[in-house]
C-alpha cells in the first residue's frame, strides 16, 4: 500500500471518529438512479472496459408470495452514470455465478429459476452484448461458488440441488465444457471460496442440508485436481463473504450460524496461508449476514461492505478495523458492491426485511 493510500485511510478514519465523537450520525446515501428492474441475489461483474453487467436476480409479486426469477441483464456505464439494457440471458435465474474470464467474456452458472435449480450455463459477450448457451454442469447447482484459476479454468464446487452436494467440477474456456475434478471433503453450499496467490483456492463454511452451519475449511489444490482440509474457522457461518488482501491472507467477513436471521454475525476471521490456520480479528461495527457479493475491495487496500445491515462500513484490510461511512435507508440483503475504476462503489439492489427487491442504485465515492 502507498504512503498517499495510508494517508487516505487515515484521514477518513479520522472525519469518521471525529463525526462519531459529535454524536452526529453517518450521512444517509440516496439513490443516484435505477436499475431497469428490481433486483435481487443478482450478479454484478465488472468488465475489462470499466462497464458492469448486471444478470438476472428475482423480485416477488406486490402480495409478497410468488417469485420470479429475471432473464434480463443491463450494463452500468461509470462514465456517462447510466443503465443501459444489454442481451437477455437463455434462462431465467438468480443466485448463480458470474465469472469474468481472462477473455473478458463472463461465464453465468447455475442458480435457481421458477422451475428449481438449474445447470445450465453461458456466455455473455460484452463486444456483441449477447448471452450464448453452451451446455450445462454435471450437476444441478444453488448456492455454489464458482472461481478463476490461474491457468484461465473455472473451478465450481458445492452447491445444493436435491442434496447438498461436495462434488466439483472445472469449466474449459477452450473447450467450452465442464468436466468433474476432484470432490470437496465436506458437502457444502452458501459457502465462500476464494483465490489464493499462489493459485490453489481456499473454500470455508457453508450450510448442509439439516442446517448445521460448518466452521470447517478446505484447499483446492489445481494441480492435483483434490481437496485437502485446514484448520477450522473459530466460528461456523455461511452466506457469508471472503476477499484476498494484498498481502495474500484472507478476510472471512460476517455471515450467520444456525439461526439465519437471529444468528447474524460481526465476526471478523483471517486466513494465514503460510499456516493454514484462522485468527481472529476486530469485529464489524454491525452483524451481516447474505453477503456474498456485497464486500468491495479497492485499490487503496480497504474494503466497502454494504448488505446486510443499513450501515455502510469501510474495513482497513491491513489491521481489520472497521468505520460506519453512510447508511442507506433500510437493509439489503443479497445486494452488490462492486469497485469502479476510479474507487467509487457501485451498489445495486437486494431485498429489504419483508423480501422486497428494489431497482435503487447508489454510489459511494471514493
């Protein structure tokens, strides 16, 4: 991290203690525009030119009991502040994966639809501004992750269908196919799983099938294609978030246990590579929970969090403590954050307590 970085991060830690100390309240951030539609458990993928797709997402009807799931899609334009719709995906879905290949297309899989969870897959081309089918998953998957390997494959473990399910399976940009790769120690879905810097990918937490939240953790070793565990996280979560520092170890952020909503937590773990072991680290400033895409890292090596509580906290990756910038006028949960190029963050959608999507937009500068 830069001297002009620290200095940054000092500086608003500094206005935020100071507000704080006032008494005065965090600055309520309103919506600049809206989305085309409401949105919620969507994916939002930020492409090599600086736009962001927006896929899919559902919404419930005005009596708040049937959901339906979207096909559309739409793209962000940072320079102009405008949404714009784009091509319409083959299949309606929400909480799938959207991954940004080192081809700049963007690989959408599986998810739930109307008719349950799907395998399906495709790709979006930000040239043509079209989604294109290319076949399906070995396996029906929600709640998976899905994860981009240094050699350009993407490695999907997890999820839920009938079952959870501890298969894996790796996507080919060249063959355009998935083929299966080792299994997952455990069975897990709404589980996290990121890129470590040597290339193997950590996978931690997650639900089963009786609800039993899971503290443990494995490494995805791709050169062996298998699964090795770790230590275990000193509290089991799942909908949870996971992001890499720049110094190669990895935040494991909020989530919930057992209690879903009653059980929504601050905790704050760090993954030690070197190790393969979790410590502790100072807590949120609020508990969240269904948060898988709404921790933001930036170039200054801080870190926005903006789901799952009305608060917007700004976390310091290198010591883990954590200031209230803004608030939004109510919680979403299974919203996104995504980083802009010039260190603002675009946040998008989600649903409030009584599962209502929204099509607000805003934006947190930087």
């Amino acid at each position: 991290m830069t001297i002009l970085c620290r200095i940054g991060i000092a500086l608003l830690a500094a206005s935020a203690a100071h507000a704080q100390a006032r008494g005065s309240a965090p600055p309520l951030l309103k919506p600049f525009a809206a989305m085309s539609e409401q949105r919620a458990f969507h994916t939002a993928t930020l492409l090599l030119d600086g736009r962001v797709l927006i896929a899919g997402g559902f919404r419930r009807d005005p009596d708040g009991y049937a959901e339906y799931y979207s096909s559309t899609a739409e793209l962000y334009n940072p320079k102009t502040r405008k949404f714009s719709n784009t091509g319409e995906m083959g299949y309606r879905r929400g909480g799938h994966t959207a991954t940004l290949l080192t081809s700049g297309l963007v690989l959408i899989a599986g998810g739930w639809s109307d008719m349950g969870v799907v395998s399906s897959a495709e790709l979006y081309d930000p040239a043509g501004e079209r989604f294109t089918t290319i076949g399906s998953m070995n396996a029906r998957r929600g709640g998976c992750t899905a994860t981009l390997l240094l050699d350009g494959r993407v490695l999907i473990c997890g999820g839920i269908d009938r079952d959870v399910i501890a298969s894996a399976e790796l996507y080919d940009p060249q063959t355009k196919r998935f083929t299966p790769t080792g299994s997952m120690n455990t069975a897990r879905y709404q589980h996290a799983a990121i890129r470590l810097a040597g290339g193997a990918v950590l996978v931690v937490g997650g639900n089963t099938r009786r609800n039993a939240v899971l503290s443990s953790a494995e490494i995805y070793d791709p050169a062996k294609g298998t699964f090795f565990p770790v230590a275990d996280m000193e509290q089991g979560r799942c909908k949870e978030a996971a992001v890499e520092l720049a110094n190669g170890m990895v935040l494991i952020v909020g989530g919930s246990d057992e209690t879903d909503w009653r059980g929504k937590l601050s905790i704050i773990e760090r993954y030690e590579p070197s190790t393969g072991t979790f410590t502790r680290v100072p807590d949120l400033k609020r508990p969240r929970y269904k948060i898988p895409a709404s921790l933001a890292p930036r170039l200054d090596g801080t870190l926005v969090i903006s789901g799952g509580d009305p608060a917007i906290e700004v976390l310091n990756g290198q010591s883990g403590e954590s200031i209230v910038v803004a608030t939004l006028d109510k919680a979403y949960y299974y919203s996104t954050a995504t980083a802009l190029r010039d260190g603002s963050v675009l946040i998008l959608g989600g649903y409030d307590d009584n599962i209502r999507s929204t099509d607000a937009a805003w934006i947190l500068k930087q």
